[in-house]
C-alpha cells in the first residue's frame, strides 16, 4: 500500500489510510459505536476507558450527530451527520505530536509545504463533566484537528493522562481532496465503475434530517425519552454489585452509560428543536453530567478501570 | 563571572501566557539566585511557541563564604550548657573565642558557612522554578506528575565561562539538563549542542527560529505594511493580534492573499472580527475607499512555492467563513426587510434574561417605559427614545450575532438603518451599550443617553431588587460597570436627574413575587446596602481617578450639608453632587480655603467640647450686643454677609460664588482668635461665643460638610 507522498483520491481512500496507520503505531482498530452520539468522544472507548489505570490505545471512526447542524445538504461546510476520526492511548507517549504529523503525511500532506500549527485550545465537555489542554491543529489556517491531553472526565482525574486526537474527517478530507462543497467531495474513487460523490451517499439524508430535527421531531416524546433514560440509568446503577443469578461481580457501567449517551443525543434534538430556553439548557447539560459522571464512578469499580478486589 | 543559558523547551505554549511565562522566568530564577548569594550583573528573557529562554550574564562563579558570629554561655556554665552549644556550632572547644559581654566572660564561636559553586545553587532554583511555574492554567502528561503548560519535552542548562560551558546537572521528573536544543518544528535540522547564548541564538536563527518575540513583531509589522503599501494600501493596525501573531510562529512569513469581490458588501466590522477571530488575519484597507480588501496571514514555514499553497489554503478557509457570514447578513437583511427589525427580536420573549427578572422581551419592555421618562431630561422626543429602546436589543436574535456576539449592537445598527429607522434610533442601538468600561467612549446623542441609561439603571435596580448584589471581587452581572456607566452618562452630558425617582420607578416594573432584597425605595440613602449608596462608592473610585478625593465627596454628600434650608440634599443628583464637589476641590486649594478649614475645625471643636461638657446645643440666640471686641463685632458682620450670600448662591447652584464667600470667613475668624477666648469666666459672654461659633458651624455646613474632611 502506497501512503506517503501520493494524494488520496476519495473520502474512503483517507479513512482507510489513518486507520492504516494507527493500526502500525500499535492502536486497536476499533468499529463506531452503535449508537448516536455527538463526537467521538462519547464512545466509551474513550469516555470511559480514559479512567483508570490500564494503558490503552484504540483508533476508531465515529459517525456523530449535531442536530443544530443541519442545512438541508446545502451549506458546503455544515452538516448534522458526519465522521469523526478519535485516536485515544493512555499514557500519552512522549511522541504524540510526532505520531500525528505522521498520520497527516499519511493521507497526503506534504509537512514542507503546508503551515502546520498548534493553536491553543482547551477542550471542555461540560455533558461529560470532562476537561483537558490541548489545541486545535491547523492546516494553512484551517482547523484539521482537536488535540487534547485530557486531566478529568466524568469528574475523574485522569491519572495516567490520555492523549486524544480527534479529526473532523469530512473538512480534513475537502481540504486534501481540493473539493469546495462537501456535497462534491468523491466518495469512493472517482475511477469506480459507479461513482459516488458525497452528495450521493448523504444529501437526501441531510435534508429528511435537518426537517426531522428542526421542525418534525414530537418534542413531548423527546423529553419523556430523555427522563426514561435518565430513571434507567439510575436504575441500573442502583442494582448491587454481584449479579444475583450468576454470583459474579458484574456492575453495569456500560448498559448505564448508553443510557447517558441516549439522554445527551435527545438533549441535542430538544436543543434542535428549539424548545430549551437558556436557563433551562444549563440544567440539561447539568442532567447529563450527572449521569456521566455515576457511569464515570461505576467504571473505576470494574475490572477495565483497573478496579482490583 | 560565568554566563548562565536556560531553555525550556515544550509543546506549543499558548500565546497568550508566553510574555508573562518569560518575564516569570526570569524573575524567579533571578529572585532565587539572589536569595542564595549569586549575583549577577544582567538578565533576559524570552520564549517562542515553543520555548522559555533565559539568559543571565556575569553571575558570581560561586556564593561568597558567610561568616556567622554565635554567642554561647558564660565560660563559667555547666559542661552540659558548653557541650550543647559546641554541638549546635558543629566546633570543638578549641574553636571558640572568650570575650568579655557585659558583666560576664562569655564564649563565642565563628561559624563559617562555605560558599556554593554556582552549579549547584542554579541546579536547585531551576529546580523549584520548575515545579511551582505559576502558569495560569497547568497540567499533566503521560504517566508523570510533573505539571507544566504542555508537555516539557527538555531543558537545556549551562554555565559558560573563559574555560568553555559546562552542563548544570539537574533533571526533573525524569528529564535531565543538557546542552542541546533544536530549531523549527519542520525547517530544523535535528538536535544542536550550544556553548553560550551568542552560539544558542545563532544556532537558532540558523535552523530558522527568532528568538526574541519582539523581533518577530517587527518584522511582521514591516514586512506586513510594506506589502500593503506596494499595492496602495495600509495595514490596519491591530498591537493585540500582533502580539498573538508573533507568539504564534517561530520563523514569521507575511503572506498578502485577496478577498473575494462577492465579499466586499459585508461590513467592514464583519470582515474584520471574523478574520481575526477565526483566522488570526489582519485586515488590510483601501486607504482611498475605506474598504477593507485584502488580508495578511503569518505562516509558521517557507516553502518552494513561497507560500502559494498556504495562501490558497488560507483563502479558501476565508471564503468559507465569509459565505457563512453574507448568508447571516443576508438571512438577516430579509428578516428585518419583511418583519422590521422590531420583528426579528420578536424571539426576545423567549430567551431568559435572568430567571427571576423574566425575558429579555420584559427586560426590553421595562427598559422602554424608563428610558421614554429619562427622554424630556435629556432633550430626546419620547417616542424616538421608546422606539429605539424596543429595537436596541433585536439584533440579540440575529443569525450575524449568534455567530459574532461581540458584534452586538453594531449590527442593531446596520439593520436599523437598513429597516430605515431614524438615525438617532440606529445610532442607539450600537451605543446605548456604553460605555462599557471606564476608558470607553459616552454616547452624546440624546436618544443614545436615554437609552443607555435606561438600560443601565434597569440592570442596577432589577438585580437589587432580587438580591444579587456584587460582594468582594464578585461581580457576575457586572453591576459595578453598570454603575460606572450611569454615572459617566450623567457627568459626561450634564445631566440633571434625580436617580431615586427613576429608580422608584424601575423597581415598581420588576414582578413583585421576586423582589427578594429589602427595597431600596423605602430606605433612600441611609443604608449601607442602598443602591444610591453603591452608586456614591462608584463616583467616589471615579473621582478619585480625576483627583477629587474621596473625602471632599463625602463632605458633599454628608446628610448634615446641603441646601440652607435644610431640605434633602440632592446627592442623586450626580451632576449637582459633582459641580459640588469639583468646588470645593479647587476651594481646598487655595490659601483661604485651608486656613478657612483650620479655622472651622477650631471653632466647631471648641463648641463640640463644650456641648458636649455643659450638655446643650448652643444652637441660637448670638447677640452682637454681648460682643467684647472689634475682632469679635466684625465676626458678627462678616456671617451676616457670608450668610447673605450663601444662601442665593447655593439655591442657584453658584457653588464658587458660595465658597468665595465662605473664604471671607477666613480673616474675620482668624482674628476673632486671635483677639477673644471664648471660654471666659463671664458665662453670659461664654454662652454668647459659643452661639456665635454654632453660627460659623452652621453656615459653613451649609456648604459642605467640612467635618468629613482629612487634615
């Protein structure tokens, strides 16, 4: 497989490059999380495997949803669905910023003839209780990348310290591919006996997306869902530690964290829809907080966030 | 006398903190070298993006030898006493010195303390400078606990003298000081060792990084302006961006790029916030046009195509975000064109502006009624002044300021002119925002004053009125700015207002059911709480910076002075309250206002005494025919002209006039001193200098209170 030096042709062509190359640098290649999420980091690959004291590294696609985003497929740089590109390893090794120069030159930029910058940036997730420092990279000034050294999620101190890579793939993409609007971004190879643009794989679903989320969505189900989520989540984590019928000691972090997931994905259609006032989003984000930060503390208590009996 | 070189060599540093992390640096490794006996005879620092230098020059090779003198016990003490005292000094008995204390023979012992090599001592200040760096925000990294900004990746260290450089060995959570460094992130040609600052800075520049930040701002600067000058325009100047810009880059390239013509119709204040604040572009201008026209961006890297790539690049990016910016001014234009720009903040009722003062709809709506009761005192027709508060705040609900909030008010502006309000209703809805701090400029247009006060005064009572007063540093609803805002209103147009009536009057607006603090109306100025009182402290801290002390403003304000007839003194009347104050300053500064000042301290102390030892108030009845002296009839004469002058003058507000004639007080009350005593035997003449003391007292208070006053 030729990597460096030549120009990728399509948007798959530069996914299957970075993951290419994180797998060589040791991560785990991992598939999206199978549930809607606002970013990358909401995938418990992240979340919650940034707590404890396992090392880790994992490298993942993660298709993300912004309800307030959508523009009907018509904007060229704005939409509610797309790819984000989330590398996590734990501890951060020294090199990460040389590790990640060289996932750029991987998909085709050349380092001697772009300006490659590292412009503050601190990263806050106030739904995940999270915070790290970090920057936004840029690329000739456009923004490629999210760098984070993340110090506390789900209220936790992070100890060891995660370094979190997060690439905007379709604007990284537009940019190495040369395209202008998204919707005309090759999808596949231009080459291909069929030829798909991105326009062609998403546009509609733009449009039937940005009218469910702004106009369509029943608001009264949305909030009814958010509190389910927010009463299963408890649910779960009220249950003792040891599984009655197994006699195992099986607490259910993740089972409770989907539901903390689910809760932020409705908050993000509600907020879409336009039915939380300014006040009352703070109390949202505060809900949500909550539960990330019950499923953060569950986590430390299980066997992969280095709980030790 | 060797030269010390230090680098810190990390992970891109924020821009913001490296001139502060620089001149830290230097101060605590300085600080601490001091502390241990190095001195030095010149220090510097700097800091790139990615590096804190810092260079000492002449520093001492080592400490100098402490000689410390201890005196012991009598030589005649208890073995045990002699022996502890040997042990504390680490000497034997053989070391000590007799000599003769006072009355007894007393051991002593000279302890020396030997000096430290210069290695050792910067091994340890660098040591602790490291591990309590007070960045403003820190962190972790790996599976270390070293905080710094971003990762230290390595430390460079050395001592040079004649005899070459010598590595200060040290290390840090695992990062040991050497004598290498390297250059640019991509133009570098790996790892150097350097010798001294001079080789370091050369090394440097060769593997293309400029060390001293002001060098990079200038060389950006120049090379910015001689761009835009070879092409007819200027560069419009922005010392906070180039700061950044400079903090940004290790080896600056000035790349000019073009902004596309579709973009030119844009605000010129929309082009340039978004540039800067997303992309870090200056903004460059068509001295002819005023437009701006084209951008300068500052790369971080040369490249074979001269920065082609980059610039195409960087356009490109521009024209995305400027799209999103025309397609907000444009969506925003219609709006305001089908709905008016009244229409478009019809979404006002439904954004919070505080949970207990309801809307920003009601905040507008009581915002209107306040400022159409300013309007007649500050010369604005009311329904200009009440239009132009209920469009003031539309432009919060326009596409343009989600995106740029600091665009707010500017843009009210642009769509009121576009909805073809009157201009003094567009002028309004940029201004009635200020000033925002005590240096920013006071809206003159008399519907802009009525606005802004209104805006003001509602912000100042709504969140009294619900108990979220400002306490110590905290200040979240910026309330003291609101009140500086007022008061620079009022002063800077001169006008005459009674804020308690307002204030009343903006209160009653407020939903009764979240008036949780005790009511400002009915407590007036007493309290220490009240919200006039609050607004005094503000005028007081103002004041002070135009060189009116804060006692002068208290003598003002003091209940007991005022108008002669003892009414209310109008001390919400700030421009009054001022006009006052600003008399009685230049009074103080005259010959006569001072020894005037003595002398009524002298008069109103003799009288204080003795009402308060014979337990009455002299407070009348003084008769010119109990008078002994011609120095005390002239006394007599002098207050009934002083008198006859005050009063007219204080009703008319002629406060020099007032103090003029309060300063020919002066002599007649010198030299009633000088020729009477007042507590004589006789009581009747006793009684009646008091009396006439309570006069003096009486009719200088009526000016001011010149109890309050220091000295």
């Amino acid at each position: 497989m030729v990597e460096t030096g030549s120009t990728p042709r399509s948007f798959q062509e530069i996914i299957l490059r970075l993951q290419g190359y994180w797998a060589r640098q040791g991560c785990a290649v991992m598939q999206p999380y199978d549930m809607e999420v606002g970013a990358g980091t909401f995938h418990p690959a992240t979340t919650l495997r940034s707590l404890g004291t396992k090392p880790w590294a994992a490298a993942y696609v993660q298709p993300s949803r912004r309800p307030t985003d959508g523009r009907y497929g018509e904007n060229p740089n704005r939409l509610q669905h797309y790819y984000q590109y989330q590398v996590l390893i734990k501890p951060s090794p020294p090199d990460l910023q040389a590790l990640y120069l060289g996932s750029l030159q991987a998909i085709g930029i050349d380092m001697e003839m772009h300006d490659i910058r590292f412009v503050e940036d601190d990263w806050e997730s106030p739904t995940l209780g999270a915070w790290g420092l970090g920057w936004e990279v840029w690329c000739d000034g456009m923004e490629v990348s999210q760098f984070t050294y993340f110090q506390q999620v789900g209220g936790h101190d992070c100890h060891p310290v995660s370094g979190e890579l997060t690439y905007g793939l379709e604007r990284l993409a537009m940019y190495v591919l040369g395209a202008a609007h998204v919707m005309d971004m090759p999808y596949n190879d231009p080459d291909a006996p069929i030829p798909l643009t991105y326009g062609d794989v998403f546009r509609q679903t733009e449009q039937e997306y940005s009218r469910h989320n702004f106009d369509a969505a029943t608001t009264e189900m949305l909030l009814r869902h958010f509190e389910d989520a927010e009463r299963e989540c408890a649910q779960l984590l009220a249950q003792p530690a040891e599984d009655p019928k197994t006699g195992k000691r099986i607490i259910m972090a993740h089972p409770a964290y989907d539901q903390c997931i689910k809760a932020s994905h409705l908050f993000n259609l509600l907020d879409a829809r336009g039915v939380i006032s300014v006040t009352e989003r703070q109390a949202y984000i505060g809900r949500v907080r909550a539960l990330a930060k019950q499923c953060a503390d569950a986590f430390v208590q299980t066997d992969a966030g280095g709980w030790a009996a | 006398m060797p030269d010390l070189l230090i680098e810190l060599f990390s992970e891109e540093i924020p821009a913001r903190m490296q001139t502060r992390a620089a001149e830290d640096l230097k101060k605590l490794v300085t600080n601490g070298l001091v502390e241990a006996g190095l001195t030095y005879a010149g220090a510097a620092a700097f800091s790139t993006p990615r590096r804190l230098v810092l260079a000492v020059e002449g520093l001492l090779a080592k400490s100098p030898t402490l000689r410390e003198e201890r005196k012991g016990p009598r030589v005649d003490a208890p073995e045990q006493a002699i022996e502890g005292f040997l042990r504390g000094a680490g000497l034997t008995r053989d070391q000590l010195m007799e000599r003769d204390a006072g009355k007894a023979r007393v051991f002593f012992a000279v302890v020396e303390k030997p000096g430290r090599p210069a290695a050792d001592i910067v091994a340890e200040v660098l040591d602790h400078t490291i591990r309590n760096f007070p960045w403003p925000k820190s962190m972790r990294w790996g599976a270390g606990s070293l905080r710094w900004v971003r990762p230290l990746q390595s430390i460079l260290c050395i001592l040079t003298d004649e005899a070459g450089a010598e590595i200060v060995p040290l290390s840090v959570d695992g990062i040991t000081a050497g004598n290498t460094s390297e250059g640019h992130r991509f133009m570098g040609k790996g790892r150097f060792s350097v010798s001294s600052f001079e080789d370091y800075s050369a090394k440097l520049k060769q593997n293309r990084v400029i060390l001293d930040p002001a060098e990079r701002a200038g060389a950006i600067w120049a090379e910015a302006t001689n761009q835009a000058f070879a092409n007819g325009l200027e560069v419009v100047e922005d010392q906070g961006l180039l700061a950044e810009v400079a903090g940004l880059v290790e080896w600056p390239v000035v790349l000019m790029g073009k902004i596309d013509e579709a973009f030119l119709g844009l605000p010129a204040e929309v082009l340039q916030t978004s540039m800067k604040e997303h992309q870090k572009f200056f903004s460059v201008r068509n001295p002819k046009t005023g437009r701006i026209e084209r951008f300068v961006t500052v790369a971080n890297i040369e490249t074979r195509d001269d920065g082609a790539t980059i610039l195409a690049g960087n356009q490109k990016v521009l024209s995305a975000r400027l799209s999103d910016a025309r397609f907000f001014w444009e969506n925003d234009l219609r709006t305001v064109k089908s709905v008016g720009l009244e229409g478009m903040g019809a979404g006002l009722s439904s954004v919070t502006f505080h949970n207990k003062l309801g809307s920003q709809a009601d905040r507008v709506a009581r915002i209107e009624a306040l400022a159409r009761e300013i309007a007649p005192l500050v010369g604005a027709k009311p329904d200009l002044v009440a239009e132009a508060a209920r469009v003031a705040k539309a432009d919060l609900q326009s596409e343009m300021v989600g995106e740029f909030p600091e665009l707010q008010g500017l843009m009210g502006r642009y769509y009121a002119a576009a909805a073809g309000l009157d201009a003094s209703v567009a002028e309004a809805c940029e201004m009635h925002y200020k000033p925002l701090g005590p240096t920013d400029s006071v809206p003159n247009d008399p519907v802009s004053v009525a606005v802004a006060l209104a805006d003001k005064i509602d912000t100042l009572t709504g969140f009294w009125a619900i108990d979220e007063k400002p306490t110590g540093s905290k200040d979240p609803y910026a309330l003291r700015r609101a009140a500086l805002g007022v008061i620079r209103l009022v002063l800077g147009n001169g006008v005459r207002m009674h804020l308690k009536e307002l204030r009343i009057s903006a209160e009653m607006r407020i939903p009764d059911e979240h008036k949780s603090g005790e009511l400002v109306s009915e407590t007036a100025g007493h309290d220490q709480d009240s919200l006039l009182s609050f607004i005094h402290d503000r005028l007081k801290v103002y004041l002070k910076d135009q060189g009116i002390r804060h006692d002068v403003i208290d003598a003002c304000l003091s209940e007991s002075s005022g108008a002669p007839s003892g009414a209310t003194p109008g001390s919400d009347d700030l421009t009054l309250l001022v006009k006052r104050a600003e008399a009685l300053a230049a009074f103080l500064k005259t010959d006569d206002g001072e020894n005037l000042l003595q002398g009524f301290k002298r008069a109103n102390n003799i009288l204080s005494q003795a009402e308060e030892k014979d337990g009455v108030e002299y407070s009348f009845g003084a008769d010119v025919k109990f008078a002994e002296s011609d120095a005390e009839r002239a006394l007599f004469e002098a207050l009934d002209t002083a008198e006859a002058a005050i009063i007219p003058a204080m009703t008319s507000e002629d406060f020099a006039a007032a103090m003029s004639a309060m300063a020919a007080l002066r002599a007649p009350i010198d030299a009633f001193f000088n020729a009477v005593q007042v507590n004589t035997d006789n009581e009747i003449i006793r009684r009646n200098r008091l009396n006439l003391l309570h006069r003096i007292r009486t009719i200088c208070l009526s000016v001011a209170d010149l109890t309050r006053l220091d000295g």
